[in-house]
C-alpha cells in the first residue's frame, strides 16, 4: 500500500495489469473503509491521487502520466482499456464493434469518473466521438481504424508487488 504525498507523488498515473485480473483501491484512510475509486482491470487505465490518499494495487502497477508513451498501438486496433483522448488516440469519431459476449463503451469526462460524457451497452456496433481531454474505456470491444497509429511502448515502474 501506498500513502500518496509520502511514499507515492500526488498525480495521474497510467495503471496496467500485469495478471489476469488486477485491481486497485485509492482510499481516503490506511483501513480502506472509506473507499473513493477503485476498478478491476485486465489490461490499462488511468487514475489520480492527492496527497493524504491511500493506494493499493494488487495484480497491476503504476506509472506516473509525466513517465510514459501513448498507449502501443498494434495493427491500427484498439481493445479493452481505458485511453486519453489526445495522447493515446487522437480525438474523433470512431466505429466501435463488439469482440465479446458482454461489450460496452464510457465516455468519461475526468478521472473522477463522476462525469460521464456517454456510455452505452454494444450489439455488433456503434459510433462514438471523443474530445481531446476524455477518457475512452472499452469493455469486450475494439476500435480499427487507420488514425489509430503510433510506434512507441510505455514505460513501466511501480509494480504492485512492491508494497
């Protein structure tokens, strides 16, 4: 566990699992009764903290935004995960199709995601539009399209089985 201000800097940080399931818990008391965000992901997303928050992370780790690239970016082919619009994928309309049994799209419009812009459940597909600053999160679909194209990993540093 962390304590953000004292063993972990204040800020947004991309989260990546690195299991099959990973999750994390920011909560405002080192007991985790009074829980303000938390998720359970299988690939990236994103989250911030403030000083005097609690962080745990269990199956993924954490990179502060300043220390990474663009989400890598295969065959013009997003998936699961959360991206941010104008650093990972440019902002626009895109095609999103259902890969799996259950799929949705949410539009979030910060990090606190109290601000949904649009979300939707998706049966064989839909349209989204995206504004430089928002948060995309696929579940159990993809997006192909040729403006999705970059040639950069991210970099990779706190690891969940650190604390």
């Amino acid at each position: 566990m962390y304590k953000v201000g004292s063993t972990l800097d204040a800020g947004i940080y991309r989260i990546i699992s690195d299991a099959e399931y990973g999750m994390y818990v920011i909560s405002s008391d080192a007991n985790q009764e009074d829980i303000i965000d938390f998720s359970a992901i299988t690939t990236h997303s994103y989250f911030e903290v403030v000083d005097d928050q609690y962080l745990k992370l269990d199956g993924t780790f954490a990179v502060p935004m300043d220390e990474v690239d663009p989400i890598f970016i295969e065959d013009n082919t997003i998936g699961p995960g959360t991206y941010f619009v104008g650093y990972d994928i440019p902002a626009g309309e895109y095609e999103v199709i259902q890969d799996e049994e259950t799929a949705m799209y949410v539009i979030y419009d910060s990090l606190d995601k109290s601000e949904i812009a649009s979300m939707s459940a998706i049966t064989n597909n839909a349209f989204v539009e995206v504004e430089d600053g928002q948060y995309l999160q696929l579940y159990g679909a993809i997006i192909t399209d040729d403006a999705l194209v970059n040639e950069e990993r991210p970099d990779e540093s706190i690891n969940s089985n650190s604390n």
